[in-house]
C-alpha cells in the first residue's frame, strides 16, 4: 500500500502522466500514453518491488509488469 501510495503521488497528482484506476488483489490496473511508458515502468517495477523489514528479515516480492494492451483482458492471458 505504502509503494501504491508513492506511486499514485508521484506519477499521477504530481507528474500527471499515469491515472491509476484500480487496485484489484495483487494487480494495479492504469494507463498512460505510449511515449511514457518507457519511463514510467522501470519507476513502477522499482517501487512495488521495495522490501519490507519482517521479523528482522527483509523480505521482497518480485512483480512482472504488463502492459501495452488496450483492454485488462488482454494482459491477463
């Protein structure tokens, strides 16, 4: 939640180049134009990927970023 939250702050309020439109289980859903997208996935896939202090082990979950489909569907297959 606290990555989502970065992310929404930065690349949607303050840079204005993505709009996140859903957050459905482990998925965030949004869009940007193409000519963004090669700037704004790395920051994605470095941010969901921050680990998290846990029991005094750092534990980090990996994501595989999707994108570049005009519909939801399209990504899942």
């Amino acid at each position: 939640n606290a990555a989502f939250f970065d992310l929404w702050l930065r690349l949607q309020i303050t840079e204005n180049i993505v709009r996140f439109k859903a957050q459905v289980h482990d998925d965030i859903i949004g869009q940007c134009k193409p000519e963004h997208e090669e700037y704004v996935i790395p920051i994605i896939r470095e941010r969901m990927a921050r680990g998290i202090m846990v029991r005094g082990r750092m534990m980090v979950i990996p994501n595989d970023a999707k994108w570049g489909a005009l519909d939801w569907k399209a990504l899942k297959d």
